[in-house]
C-alpha cells in the first residue's frame, strides 16, 4: 500500500511533529493539514506546516492514501465523522490518541465502511499547541499500533513503516493490553505528578513562594509532568477509566506499604525498594530511552 498523500487533522503539538517529520524524512509525500481551531490554521499556515491548510475537514482528507487524527482523545469520534464524507475508498485512517480501546471503538463507530489501524506514539513533551512540535520528537521512540482483529495485514504493515520512516521503533498489540501498559508508565505518573503539584501549592505550613523556591529537592521534577495539556489529559482518565482505577488501586496498597515501614522504622524496605526502583531508572537509560546526564542535563 503506497502512501502517497496524508492527512493530518489537528495541528497540535503532534499533528505538527508528524508534519514536520514527514517533510523532512518523507519528502515526496504530500501533506494536508487541518485544525478546528481558526487560530491554530493561522499559525500553522504562518508557519509553513504542510504543503496545504484546509479549512474543512472533509476537503482536507481527500485523495488521502493515510489520514491521522491528532485531537484529544474525546474529540476523536467528533473528528470522525467531520472527515467521513471526504475520504477515497481504501484509505487507512489512523490516530495518536493515548489511549486506545475506546478511541479504537468510536473510530469504528463512526467509520464502519473504512480501513481503521490505531495508534500511539509514545513521545511528548508537556507542551502544546503548533508551534511546539518538532520534526525529531518520534526519534528513537515507540509507536505502538493497535490493529483490532481482522485488520488487514497490508494496511498494519503500511501504519507500520509509515512510523518508522518517521524514526520510531514500532510494537503491535491488543488495544486492552496498551491501556493497561500506559496506565501504569504514562497516565498514572501523571495523575500522581498532577496530585501531589496541587497538594503542594495547597498546604497551610508551608507557602507556596517556599515550595517555588526549594523546588530543586525534587518537586520541580513533577511539575513538568503536571504541566502537560488539561484538556488531553482530561481526556485520557475519562477515556481509560478502568486500567487507570485498577493501577491506582495498587499504587495506593504499595503507598501505604512504604506508609507503614516509615512508621515502624523499616529501614531495610525502604532500602530494598530504593534499591529496586534505581535499578528500573537504569534499564531506561541502558534502553536509550532517557539520556544518562545528571539532573536531567541541566546546567547549573
Ligand atoms: P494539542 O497540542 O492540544 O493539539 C490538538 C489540536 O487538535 C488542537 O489544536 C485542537 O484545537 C485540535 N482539535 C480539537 N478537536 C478537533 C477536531 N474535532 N478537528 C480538528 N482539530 C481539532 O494536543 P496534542 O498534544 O497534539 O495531542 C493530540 C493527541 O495526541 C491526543 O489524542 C493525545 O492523547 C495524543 N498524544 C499526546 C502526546 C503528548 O505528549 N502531548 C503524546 C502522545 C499522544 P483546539 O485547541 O481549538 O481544541
């Protein structure tokens, strides 16, 4: 299945990385880009982001051999169905949505006539918008597909190497299995990072120009995460609901674990988890998924 011509609808931080890799690394493929958001065209267009902005969705998708949703996760089925009328026969649509199952089931509720092969690059940053992206974010990184049963063979493949001319290393698997995965690696860290930055600037002992100003302990770790998009990150807690709850389940019995050998002078736990959790921190780096500098290679 060549792919000739693709669609980007929502120009975001990965709409816009997505067209900027394909200019850089798939120069003879053409790209449509389209947003919602008046706005967000302007800049795009000011940009130079695709050979071509369009303003309706349907438009933007025409001719299209690959089409790539790039809205929040809620908005997937509405994006769906703005794009229906305009696609050709036999194209593959796809998406980057962070969670998988349920987007997987609008796409094919809205969409029941076409080719639907989703996905997940697993690369961000905690910025958003279209001139945040860059044409390098997908290096290196994984894409997960997640191809429903009975999905052609011909159109995985097509998604598949789409992404790694982009640069990314590919994984394919069941929709539910992803969920799980990235409720534990993604959105439960997000959660815990949204929580304890809210937590922080909210105690009555300690002020928050005191929590700004020490934040170099270790909180200002978490407020990169907790700075990510709300409305994406709404999005993806009401979307994967059920793997987040059963994740947080475990974290909060783990909590309390290291809770009670704080209490009862358990040096020894906390040392073996300590210990534990170093190790995992090295496997990522050893993975080259997070470089080795110190402090996260700040300057000091
Ligand atoms: P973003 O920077 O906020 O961009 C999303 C864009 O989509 C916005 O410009 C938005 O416009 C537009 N949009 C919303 N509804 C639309 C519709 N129906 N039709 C066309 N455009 C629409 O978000 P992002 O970070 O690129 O995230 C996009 C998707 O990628 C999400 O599903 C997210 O889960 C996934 N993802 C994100 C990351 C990450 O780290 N950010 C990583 C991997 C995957 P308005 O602002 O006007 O609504």
């Amino acid at each position: 299945m060549a792919i000739r011509k693709v669609a980007v609808i929502g120009l975001g931080l990965i709409g816009s990385s997505i067209a900027r890799a394909v200019a850089e690394r798939l120069p003879e493929v053409a790209v449509t880009g389209h947003d919602a958001s008046d706005d967000v065209r302007g800049v795009a267009r000011a940009l130079g982001l695709c050979d071509t902005i369009v303003d309706d969705p349907a438009a933007a998708v025409a001719d299209a051999d690959l089409v790539i949703l790039a809205v929040p996760v809620g908005r997937m089925a509405d994006a769906a169905a703005a794009i229906a009328p305009g696609l050709k026969a036999g194209a593959i649509i796809s998406d980057v949505g962070s969670s998988k199952a349920g987007v997987a089931d609008a796409l094919a509720k809205a969409l029941p006539d076409h080719i639907v092969i989703p996905a997940h690059p697993v690369a961000g940053t905690e910025n958003s918008g279209p001139a945040a992206g860059f044409a390098t974010l997908f290096d290196r990184r994984w894409c997960i597909v997640t191809p429903g049963a009975g999905a052609s063979g011909e159109a995985v493949t097509a998604v598949t190497s789409f992404w790694q001319a982009l640069g990314a290393k590919v994984d394919v698997m069941d929709a539910a299995h992803h969920d799980m995965v990235l409720a534990v690696t993604s959105h439960l860290p997000h959660l815990i990072a949204y929580t304890i930055v809210g937590t922080a600037s909210e105690l009555e002992e300690v002020t928050e120009s005191e929590v700004i100003k020490y934040s170099a302990g270790g909180f200002r770790d978490f407020t990169r995460i907790a700075a990510s998009d709300p409305v994406m990150w709404r999005d993806v807690f009401l979307a994967n609901k059920d793997a987040v709850l059963a994740t947080l389940q475990r974290f909060n019995e783990d909590l309390t674990a290291l809770q009670q050998a704080i209490r009862r002078g358990d040096g020894a736990k906390l040392e073996d988890w300590f210990t534990r959790t170093r190790a995992i921190r090295r496997s990522i780096i050893e993975q080259g998924q997070d470089d080795a500098a110190p402090d996260f290679g700040r300057k000091h």
